[in-house]
C-alpha cells in the first residue's frame, strides 16, 4: 500500500442458490486465498451470500435469516485478515427489503450501501421484492453491530488517505446517472460494484465499456464483480465477467465463463493527482458519512505492467497512426504560424541529426498544406569544430531529396573572432566553447530570416529542454519550436515513420542513416572524422529520462515512486540494473530542477495529446501532451515575444526597469534607476504588485536582466508604447 498502490481483486465464488452456508464457506475460502496474494480490497458480486436468482424466496425470513448468518461467518473470518471485503445480501430494515452490499474489514461491520436503482424490465422483476435504497444515513443494528445504512456512505483508509472507497450495485452503473458519480465528487477514489449481470450476446463488450469509461469520467479507480457459476437457473445465464479498470485503462479482467477472478494494483496515488489537475473535477461531499478503517501499511507487489516507454504505442498499426496524427499536428501548427506572420521562409538549423531532421519534414508538410514551393523552407547548415562528413552528407541529401533550399554557412571564422572578443582560450573545451558556436549558431539564423523575410523554425526537443541540454539563447531559442513538445523518444519513431512512407529509396536511405546516427551537438572537435560527443553518454540514456519526464510532469510524482516504476518497467533489462536507473534518476533531477526556470522563455509549440499506449496497458498515458500546469514552457510561453522584447527595454548599463512605459524617457529611467531608493513612484508600483500580482498569469510578466519581474497590462490599443509596468523584488 506505499505509494498510493491498492492491490484489489473483483471475485465470483461458485455458488448454490438459496444456500447459504455453502457461499459462505466459498467466499471464505477465496477472501483467505486473496489475503494471502496481498490483495486488500475483495469485492464479491451482488447477493453472493443467497444468490441472485431466489425470486421470491427473498421474501422468507428463513432465507434472510439465512444471510445474516453467512454474513457473521465471514465477519468472524476476516477478524485474523488485513483486507476490505465486500459481499452482497438481502436486508430487512423497519419492514422494507433492501438489496445490500456489507462492507466489512477485521470482523469489523463498516457499513451497508443499499441498491439505489432496481431493474423491473425484461428478464429482472427486482421491484417485486426490494425497496430502492435513501441518501440518508441511518444506523442499524446488524450481527450485534450497529452501523450506518444508506447510500451517501464513504469508507476511508487512515494508513492511506488517497484510498477511498465508494459503492454502487448493478444497476446503479445502467443508469441515466449512476450514485458512483456523487461518490467520486465527494472523494471516492475507487468505486466498487456488485452485480449480478446476466450473460446474453454482445453484453460482455458493452459491460466492459460501461466500466471504462465510468472509471475514466470520474478520474478512479472501478471494481466491477459479477455473479458466475451456481447462477445459472431458470431463464438467466451469468458468465462471471469481472473487470478492473483506472482512468479509462482496463487493467485486469475475466475471460466470461472462464471462472478464475480480476486482480490488480490501483494507483489511489494517480487518481488524487489526476483530479488535482482537473479544474472541472469539483467536489461536493454535502450529506455523506465517511468511516474511516485500518490496513496496515505495507509494500504491494507490482503485478501490472509499466510501460517502459509511455510516450509510444507497442501496436505498430497504433504507433504508425500516433506518428502521421502528430506529424500533422506539427505541421498544421507551423502552417498557421507561418501565414498568421506573412512569413516568406522557413529558416530552419539543418545540422544532419534528429531533431532538425523532424523539423524540415514537418516544414516542408506545411508548405505543402499552404501550397507554396518547398523551396520556400530555407535549410541552412552551419559547420564547425565538430561537425562531420557524415552528418554535413546527409544534411545536403536530405535538402535535395525534399526539394527545398540549401545554403552552407560556415560560422568558424566567426566564432575565432568572438571567442577573441572575450578571451576565450580555444584549447580550453568548456561550456563556453560549446555555447558560444551553439549561439552563433542562432544569430545566424536570426539573421538570415531577417534578410529573407522568415521565420526561425526551433528543433530543441521535449527532452533536451527538461534536462537543460540546450544552450541558453542559443538552440534554445527560435520563433516556434515545432519539437518543443515532442520528447526525444517520439522523435525517432516520427522519423523512422517518414523513412517507412519515404516517396523515393534515396530519402529512406538518408533518414535511416540519421536516425543510426548518434545523437550528439557537435560542438566538440571530431576524433578521426567521427562524433566525439554523445550526448546520452554525458546525460543518460534518452529511454530512462523520458520514463522519469512522464512520471514527473504527467502526475507530480516524487522520486522514490518513480524509482519504483522504474524498477519494474525495465525489469529483466540487464543494461538497467537498479544502481543505473537510481543513478540516472539522480541526474534527471540534478538537471531537470534547474533547467525548469529556463522553460519560460522558450518560443511558442504546438501542443499534442494522445490516448493510452496499448489497449488494457496499465501504465499507458490518458494523455501524453504535457500538462497544462506544473512546468511552464508548454502553454506559458509568450505569443508576442518580438513585441514583448520591443516594448521592454533596457537602459544603456542594462539595470533600468520599463520606466518608459508610464511616459518617461530612457534617459530619466536610468536617472531613477541610479537612486539608491529608486523613487516613490516605483515604490508605488512595488504595493501594487505585492497586492495584485498574485492575480496575474505567469504569462503576464517579463524578467529583465536585472532580475526583477515586472506585472503588466496590456494595453487595449496595440499601437500605444506598451504595458504599465512596476517593481518587483526577487
């Protein structure tokens, strides 16, 4: 149970109907069997102690007698075990039957959910015998236990708060809006059901989608126990279909007619954050009764499968359909951008590795979704101490196979005269040789659309950016990073699809050669014509570090549960012993946590979601777009940078604030700026920030080189000098 982990199982005993000592006997036997695989929460199906078929048996004090019996057997049996149990049964309270199921945990009577919706349709006649259960609670006295009845009940883990537990019967899931949904809204985090649903054809995929995507609209977890053998009686045939589902994602389920049972691990964990990020997810416990029960808090074994690459589908006919979604995705956001900003070109870095490789594929989609000339997407390569034959080759191959235009800047002798004008000692290969190329690189760039009328196209993936492997205000920096949002891991699998639909040999052959080539920057001197620098030789393997990124932003996951997952995602690996994943774990952080500040001035990206990995994967992702909150590069990120950049200026020794923007010259801003208590005006400024910046989106602020950050409101009439700006202390 550390870590948010449930181990659950949905259960069908073999059962006689009308016989209830022999059920009881039968879920002993299995809640015994359960407790012993470390399952800690057992849910039986709807009357599994009389069996559903007993008409109008159910009428008979003897058969519910009877029950009440059964029950107190499997009250007295799970004393001795550390398990939820749930098991269904008939209950006569102040003269009116009910349709019950019994919450039970340590010979404990938690609570009795009585059936809120009764089938009176077709083959069911539950209105003939049973009365629909009420919102309001009461307290019953039932095997010498006095304990709340009503449907408003809520049972709650102390040792893990995270687990919740609400409860609906059959056909409460059938309905127009079932009592799980006002169950979830006030706190439930798993749900589970007891039913008795007959078998008859098509039904079982209809069951199955009924409970994934209940579980999906109400962020849970979803037991669903079916009656099974022993039913079988009259006009009704029950297959026993059980199934478990989280988010959307079937984890576990039962063969019909097969027998056996469902059994996995829930993560309460991810539902809490899931919901945390869900701003229309809004709860309401009004009129509900929470009893709170006691597990002891151990390690569950990990049985389902996490997948080790959650960012990709394992079905190629999947993955091929992922990649052609998100290409268009790409190119669509790129098409649009281009035209809103009557750009001419497409500039983009073409260095002959993946990343800049993807971006022209996705440039060169755009101008044809625009229908321009591919000539219009300008690659230009800039070679250097590091660059190789075999990367400049197939940057020029694969800008004359798709046609668009070609220019060679060669940016040596350029960065010979700048790391003279700092005095930097060339022999010296320390991150200043290797950033200052890298922003050369992107003057170039920005230069070169200057003079031709375009648009910087960004390369930068998902994965450099969190792990900061990007020079800051270098290949960091472009007007839109069609990659930014696309981690590393997807970009070989973008590729490799361009290279599988590739319309001649020859464009196959260069993008699988890129794609065998290493990743590298090449911004270090080659070694005999070959890549000196790695770069998961320096950071990690990119499969390691997309796994942790997954975990980290899609549910704020700390590092010793990532470390978990990771553990048993790689299982069997022998490249990834536990040393090695602990150890690159250590590293994503040591480089994902200071990389995070730089995110916020990244350029714009198109984002991109995408449904679970695989069909019943359990660590498959509901969505694989980054989230909206948590690290702010996605959607804060400014739309206006050129005129954010224009508007805030700088005085000449780069201390002054945006004094300008309430009328003032530079000249005087500087003058304020000079003073050691900077003037009342800015003072004034300062309170009004202390009192409303609180209010104001991330995305309406800029950072100065002084550090400060500055609120500011737009004003209503663009052409206007800009924002009104204050002073913000760091």
């Amino acid at each position: 149970m550390k870590d948010g982990f449930l181990k659950a199982a949905a259960l069908s005993p073999s059962l006689r109907v009308a016989d209830c000592n022999y059920n009881a006997s039968q879920i002993v036997s299995q809640l015994q069997d359960a407790a012993v695989r470390g399952v800690r929460l057992a849910v039986f199906p709807e009357f599994c102690l009389t069996g559903y078929t007993c008409g109008d048996l159910f009428l008979q004090r003897t058969l519910q007698q009877g029950a009440l019996d059964a029950l107190q057997t499997v009250l007295d049996a799970s004393r001795e075990l550390d398990v939820v149990a749930l098991v269904g049964l008939p209950l006569l309270v102040r003269g009116k039957l009910y349709n019950c199921a019994a919450v039970l945990c340590g010979g404990r009577l938690l609570g009795l959910v009585p059936k809120t919706y009764l089938p009176n349709y077709g083959e069911f006649y539950e209105k003939r015998q049973f009365t629909p259960g009420s919102t309001e609670v009461e307290n019953v006295t039932v095997c010498g236990q006095e304990v709340p009845f009503g449907t408003s009940l809520l049972f709650r883990c102390r040792q893990m708060p995270s687990f919740v537990l609400g409860v609906e019967i059959c056909e409460d899931l059938w309905s127009a809006l079932p009592p799980s949904t006002f169950h979830a809204l006030a706190g439930a985090t798993v749900i589970a059901n007891l039913s008795a649903s007959d078998e008859t054809v098509g039904k079982a995929e209809y069951r199955r989608a009924l409970v994934s995507n209940q579980s999906a609209r109400l962020l849970c977890g979803y037991l669903y126990a079916s009656a099974g053998h022993g039913e079988s009686t009259q006009d009704m045939v029950f297959a026993g279909h059980d199934l478990i589902a989280e988010n959307g994602t079937l984890l576990a389920e039962t063969s019909p007619f097969e027998g056996g049972w469902a059994e996995t691990e829930l993560d309460c964990q991810r539902m809490e954050s899931e919901r945390a990020r869900n701003t229309s997810f809004e709860p309401s416990a009004e009129g509900y009764l929470t009893v709170d029960f006691d597990l002891a808090l151990t390690e569950t074994k990990l049985s389902r499968w996490v997948d080790p690459t959650p960012f990709i589908p394992h079905d190629e006919r999947r993955r091929a359909e992922r990649c052609e979604l998100i290409l268009k995705m790409q190119a669509d956001g790129l098409a649009k951008r281009l035209e809103h900003a009557h750009a001419k070109t497409a500039v983009i870095g073409i260095s002959g590795g993946l990343d800049s490789c993807l971006a022209l594929l996705v440039a060169v989609r755009a101008m044809k979704q625009l229908g321009r000339p591919t000539s219009d997407v300008l690659a230009v390569t800039m070679p250097c101490f590091g660059t190789t034959h075999r990367t400049r080759s197939n940057a020029e191959i694969l800008c004359d196979e798709l046609a668009v235009s070609f220019t060679e800047i060669d940016i040596a002798n350029t960065v010979h005269s700048h790391f003279k004008d700092i005095g930097q000692d060339e022999s010296v290969l320390d991150v200043t040789f290797e950033n200052g190329q890298a922003r050369v690189r992107t003057l170039e760039l920005m230069d070169t659309a200057n003079r031709t009328g375009g648009l910087v196209v960004g390369t930068g993936d998902l994965s450099e950016l969190a792990l900061g492997w990007a020079t800051y205000n270098g290949d960091h920096m472009s007007m839109y990073g069609v990659n930014a949002g696309v981690p590393k891991t997807l970009v070989r699998h973008l590729v490799q699809y361009e290279a599988d639909i590739a319309a001649s040999a020859e464009l196959r052959r260069v993008l699988l050669d890129i794609l065998d080539t290493p990743v590298s920057p090449e911004l270090l001197p080659a070694k005999d014509g070959e890549i000196s620098q790695k770069t998961e030789d320096l950071v990690g393997p990119y499969e390691l570090h997309d796994f942790y990124l997954y975990y980290v932003l899609r549910f704020g996951f700390g590092p010793s549960k990532i470390f978990r997952l990771a553990k048993a995602a790689f299982a069997g690996r022998a490249e990834y012993p536990d040393e090695v994943l602990y150890q690159w774990l250590r590293n994503f952080y040591w480089r994902f946590l200071p990389s995070s500040s730089n995110a916020a001035a990244c350029p714009t990206a198109p984002r991109w979601a995408a449904s679970p990995s695989r069909p019943g994967a359990t660590g498959g992702c509901p969505a694989t777009q980054p989230p909206r909150s948590g690290w702010p590069s996605w959607n804060r990120s400014r739309s206006k940078d050129n005129f954010f950049m224009k508007q805030h200026k700088k005085t000449a020794d780069g201390s002054g604030l945006c004094c300008r923007h309430s009328g003032r010259s530079r000249r005087a801003a500087a003058g304020a700026e000079s003073k050691p208590d900077r003037c009342a005006a800015l003072r004034r400024a300062h309170l009004w920030r202390q009192q409303h910046q609180a209010h104001l989106p991330p995305r309406k602020r800029c950072r100065l080189r002084c550090g400060h950050r500055l609120p500011h409101r737009p004003h209503q009439d663009p052409g206007r000098r800009g924002p009104l700006c204050g002073l913000a202390l760091p």
